[in-house]
C-alpha cells in the first residue's frame, strides 16, 4: 500500500512575482483554496493520511494552513462563516503533516532526496501542487495506485502535448503494455528537450509512484538540465531495468505554475461550482 504522499514545495515561484514573493506559490488560492489543499484532497481520495512537505524559507505559511487558527476560530465560532472551515478541519483531524526544509535549490531530484528523512524505505506518492487535477472518477493518483499495485513498480502519469512543448516537461518514450489500462514501460525519457531531440509527446505531468530505492539512484544522480538534479534521470536509471511504468491518466490537469494555466483551472472550477449550485 501507498500511504505516504511527498510534496515538493520549495521553489521560489518567480512566474508569479510579486505575488509569491511574500507568499509561497503553493498557497496561491484557485477560488478560496490554496493549491496545496486541492493536492492534499488528491492524496487522501487515494486512501493517504500522511503527507511529507518539503519546504524552504518563507514558506511558513504552509505549515500554518495546515494546522488550529484558535483566533480565527473563536472568532467565527457558531456563525454561519465557520462552515467556510469544515474541509480544512477534516484535513488536519484526518492526517499528519511533517516537514522538512530544502537548503538549497538544487532541483526536483534533489527536492525529493530531501524527503527521505520523512519517508523512510518505503513506496511513497509525489504530488506537485502546481498541476492542479480534476477528475470526474477516481483522483488521478488513486488511478495511479491501481496501476502500481499491477507493475509494482514506479509509475509516472503522463498526457499527450503539442510537440513545440516538449521543452516545458520531461519526455517519455515506452511500449504500449496494456492499452485496457494505457499503461507503457518506459524505454527512455529526457527532461525538456528541444523538439528535435524529443523522444515522443508524451509528458510527464507532476504525480509520481516512487519505489525507495530511487533515493539511492539520487545519491549519486549529477546535475543534469539546468545545472539541476532532475528526477527525470534519476527515474531513467530505473527505467532501464524496465522498472518505470507511464499512464495515461484519466481527468484534466492544469499547470498552475503559468499564469494562463491559473486562469484557466479558476474558470474551470468556478463554472464548476456554478453548474453545482
Ligand atoms: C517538473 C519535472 C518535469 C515534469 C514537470 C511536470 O518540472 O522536472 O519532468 O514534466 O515537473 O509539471 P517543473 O515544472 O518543476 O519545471
């Protein structure tokens, strides 16, 4: 079983300055809820109670979202404003939050090697918040849960891009396993290549099912695409034993790191809400 879920949250966020320059880009709120709380909401659809937050400087305000406001909740206390709480509430009674901090930006890879302090030698989810996901069904981690418990291996999520995008993602090329489930073992993969160089249009989009021993592979992985240490080739060197899996997944993703991805998750859920009421 999948029981913990790893949220990378240290980058700085510069798409979004000024506003992220007080405020950690994961707070940014689609309606009234920060992006971090959608990827918590994720990760507990797919049956996980324990999230593991790697933060940085100036992200304090993470920790505090997820934990008691006693002021603010004297404050609204039997109002009708108290109901505007309830999700957040099950959130903090129905899970832990440990947190560990990124001293230097050295990349995803190096993000998640951060991690392992909280992790331990267990499989464990990666979520990033700034792809925001919705889905009609099951949460597209908990899609990826099923398939990890078919391969029992590492499952990246992926969807088609247009090809002049390959430079925005990591790119995997693999064979069709199962086309019932859209399942490909992966026979290589790139972290933002040129067009010319890309490998397929097949995108990784932020959800990951790691096994423990990617951490090991992240020790001795060296800075890769932008001087970083990418996941992306951490995952290649299991990849070649023909331990990745990629998925297909079912539902919409929007990346919420670029400002017309924002715009576009707000409408989606605003019309969303509308069509509810
Ligand atoms: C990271 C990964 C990339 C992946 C992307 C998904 O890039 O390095 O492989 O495709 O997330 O959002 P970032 O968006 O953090 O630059």
């Amino acid at each position: 079983m999948i029981q913990k879920c790893l949220f990378p949250a240290a980058g700085y966020g510069t798409r979004f300055l000024p506003a992220t320059k007080a405020t950690p880009k994961e707070m940014l709120p689609i309606l009234t809820k920060p992006l971090i709380q959608y990827g918590v909401e994720e990760a507990v659809d797919a049956g996980i109670h324990t999230m593991a937050i790697v933060t940085g400087r100036g992200k304090r305000a993470i920790e505090d979202h997820f934990d008691i406001s006693y002021e603010l909740e004297h404050q609204i206390k039997g109002g009708e404003k108290e109901n505007l709480l309830k999700e957040i509430r099950s959130l903090i009674s129905g899970c832990t939050f440990s947190y560990t901090r990124q001293v230097e930006m050295k990349g995803l890879g190096d993000a998640i090697l951060t991690g392992e302090t909280l992790i331990g030698k267990e499989p464990f989810a990666v979520l990033l918040a700034d792809d925001l996901c919705s889905h009609e069904g099951d949460s597209v981690l908990k899609q990826m849960i099923e398939v990890y418990e078919k391969y029992q291996c590492s499952i990246v999520a992926i969807e088609e891009i247009e090809s002049h995008e390959t430079h925005k993602y990591g790119i995997v090329a693999g064979n069709l396993v199962d086309e019932t489930d859209d399942t490909y073992r992966v026979t290589d993969m790139i972290e933002k290549p040129d067009p010319k160089n890309a490998p397929s249009t097949m995108a990784i989009i932020g959800r990951y099912i790691l096994t423990p021993d990617i951490f090991d592979i992240l020790r001795k992985t060296t800075p890769g695409k932008g001087g970083e240490i990418q996941i992306t080739d951490a995952l290649l060197e299991q990849a070649k034993q023909g331990k990745v899996i990629a998925y297909k997944f079912k539902g919409k993703r929007f990346d919420c790191g670029s400002i017309d991805g924002f715009v576009a998750a707000t409408n989606y859920f605003y019309t969303n809400i509308k069509k509810e009421k």
